[in-house]
C-alpha cells in the first residue's frame, strides 16, 4: 500500500513542476526566431551616410533637404552617444578637426576626473535647415535640432554628480556641417556646434 502513496508523489510532484515551467516559460517568454541580433542593433562602425544629392546654394530643394536631413539625423545621433561614450574613434571621420580638438579635450578632462558619461537617446524632436550656403569649394549648411535626452555624470564611487538618470530632457542643439564640394568624400563634417 505504501508502493502506490510513492507513485502518486512522483506523479504529483512532476505535475507541479510541469505547472511551474508552463508559468515560467509564460512570464519570461520563449524564442520565436524573430530577435534582433544585437550586434546588428548596437554598430560599432560609423554608419555611412547617403550624400550623393548634388548640393550647392542655388539647387538645395526639397528632396535634397529631406536627404540630407535623413544623414544629418543619424550624425547626430551617432555623435551624441559617441561622445558620452569617449569613442571618438568611431566619429573621427564626421568631425572637423577643431570640433574633434574640443571634444577629445572633454573626454581627457572627464577621465582626469575620473568621471563617466551616461547618456540614453530617446530620439530626435524636430531637425530643421536654418541656413545653407557655398562659400567658395566649401557648401555649408546649418541645422537646428531638437532632441530628448536622458544623460547624468557619475563619479568614481558611481554617484551622480550631474544630471538625472531618470529625467528626460529637451535639448536645442544648432550642428553646423560642412563639405567640400571638390571632394570625392561623400561625408559631411561637424564643424560648429551651439547648444
């Protein structure tokens, strides 16, 4: 009689651990063959930039603006996080030299410190022309952006010094970028920034 008690417990207790796997793969999912690789969604290249509409001051039309607003959104945001990363390796090639002298000075200042950079990109508001011109070789143009950002500093103990790691912020930032239009480098380089 205790033969069939032992049984029961081994029946009982594999239908529990049945129900709990059930409400695991419930709550924590399971694959569908649909994921993202990361890899793919977190590039560590610099991402090449469609600059093949021809520009100059007189032929800056619509659809040049739209193409050119489309490359100049993804600058930004690669810059921007690229920046709080310390990568300008990774950037190098979108900054002019003095952009990228001020922006190696940060970094070597934040490191001295010993402090860190957080910053997550929520994503671009609004990025509108202000204005556009060739001065001599050189096409110009200026871009207002409107962004929201949550970014904080922490110290080496990992306090925030600066910012909040929970607020989102708006940030009006206008991005000059240049091009040299002898060149047969397709990419536009950062050459003024104002917040």
């Amino acid at each position: 009689m205790s033969y069939s008690f032992e049984y029961i417990d081994i029946i009982l207790l594999a239908m529990i651990a049945g129900f709990i796997f059930l409400r695991l793969r419930g709550i924590l999912g399971k694959k569908s063959g649909f994921e993202e690789d990361i890899n793919q969604s977190f590039p560590h290249e610099t991402p090449v930039v469609k600059t093949d509409v021809k520009l100059n001051a007189d032929t800056f039309d619509d659809n040049a603006k739209k193409e050119f607003l489309k490359g100049a959104q993804i600058a930004y945001e690669t810059i921007v996080t690229s920046f709080s990363e310390g990568k300008l390796k990774d950037i190098k090639s979108l900054l002019g030299k003095e952009v990228y002298d001020q922006f190696d000075q940060a970094v070597k200042d934040r490191k001295s410190k010993n402090l860190s950079s957080n910053t997550t990109f929520i994503g671009i508001n609004s990025a509108e022309i202000k204005n556009h011109e060739q001065n001599k070789n050189m096409l110009e143009v200026t871009v207002e952006f409107v962004s929201e950002i949550i970014s904080h500093i922490k110290d080496k103990e990992n306090k925030t010094v600066s910012g909040d790691p929970e607020k989102i912020k708006k940030v009006h930032d206008i991005w000059k970028f240049s091009k040299d239009s002898r060149s047969v480098n397709p990419n536009w380089v950062l050459i003024d920034t104002q917040a």
